[in-house]
C-alpha cells in the first residue's frame, strides 16, 4: 500500500471567527486596510471567499480577420523580444535597429497567419473571445478567537479598553480640615483665623 510521505507534524490550524461578510472583496479588503490604520496585527486575519463560481465575460465577436489581428500582435511582440535578443550580438546600431524591425515584422506575419487559419478550421464553433475569473457569492474575513473582540470593537468604531481609567477630579472646595487618627475631622484643629472670616461672612449676610 502507497502511503503519502510526511514532512513532519502537522501544523494546528489557528481558532478563527468571523468577524464580518461582504458581497464584494474590495470591501473586505477595505475592513482589512482599516484594521491595519489603527494597529491591528493583520497577521490573524484571513479573507476566505466562498461559494466559488466561474465567470467568463464575453468581450466580443470573433472573426476571421479578427483573429489573423490578435495573431499579428501576439507575433510582433514575440519578434521583438527575439529581435532584441539577437541585436545584442551587433556591432552597430544600424544593423541592430533593422533586425529588430525585421523580427516584429515576420513576427506579426507569421501570427497573423496562425490566426487566421486556426481560426477559420474551427468552423465557427467558438466565434467570440471571452475573459475567465473566479469569484465567490461571499467573502468572510476571519480573525483568530483571541483578538476578535478588540477586531470588533474597531470595526464598530469603538475604542479599545485602555489599561488605565482616569477620572475627572471634583472641583475643589478650599482646603479640608485635618484628619484625627479614627478619621474624624478635628474641628478644634481649625485655625482661628478660619473661624473668623466664617463670622464675619454670616455677620455680612444678615
């Protein structure tokens, strides 16, 4: 019996939660990017696409002359690099600057030809050019299950939980008399001169 060699231990796949989904991954990437601003290790982030589909985005009729087109390109900008290849074993310029011209053009005439013909024995069985892609009906950006409250807390707009609190000190009533060892205040400890501006404010008031 064939066994699969290994490689050694296989490595645990991390916890990993769901933070947010989208419909399109320009905006997960988006949460990724704003994640990355305020300092976020990106590092235990990961956007997973899911239902994957393949999609082929017709672009146009293909024809025969539409062919030979595409050939003639695909060819010049093969005899350029061939062309250029073989200039760098020249010793003049006038010599380089022909054969790298007579390349592109046997290049695009060779193309164009192999277009043309390989088009037209298809026998019209594909008469239109297309792009393929992958995409997915939904992207998931996933962070490992330690970090996923502060991830959410910035996702939120929130502020993470600083280590420190600090709270506003009350506005200051004058200086409080002193304190006796049980924690009474002293009030024969008040200074005299104290007990007589009290006075004479009560004297006042009246």
């Amino acid at each position: 019996m064939y066994e699969t060699p290994t490689h050694g231990p296989a490595m645990p796949q991390a916890d990993r939660r769901l933070l947010v989904s989208f419909d399109r991954y320009a905006a997960a990437q988006k949460t990724v990017d704003t994640l990355s601003d305020a300092g976020f290790p990106v590092q235990e982030l990961a956007i997973v696409g899911t239902d994957l589909r393949m999609e082929e985005k017709v672009t146009g009729r293909l024809t025969n002359g539409r062919a030979a087109l595409t050939g003639a390109v695909s060819g010049g900008v093969f005899g350029l690099v061939v062309g250029l290849f073989l200039g760098l074993f020249t010793t003049t310029t006038t010599s380089f600057v022909g054969l790298v011209l007579w390349s592109i053009l046997w290049g695009a005439v060779a193309g164009a030809a192999f277009g043309f013909t390989s088009h037209m024995f298809q026998g019209g069985v594909r008469d239109f050019t297309s792009r393929n892609s992958i995409v997915a009906g939904r992207y998931d950006v996933l962070v490992t299950a330690g970090v996923w409250e502060r991830a959410q807390t910035i996702i939120q707009g929130g502020l993470a939980p600083a280590e420190t609190v600090v709270v506003a000190r009350p506005p200051s009533a004058g200086t409080l008399p002193p304190m006796t060892s049980d924690g009474m205040t002293a009030e024969h400890e008040i200074p005299a001169q104290r007990r007589a501006e009290e006075s004479d404010a009560t004297a006042k008031g009246r």
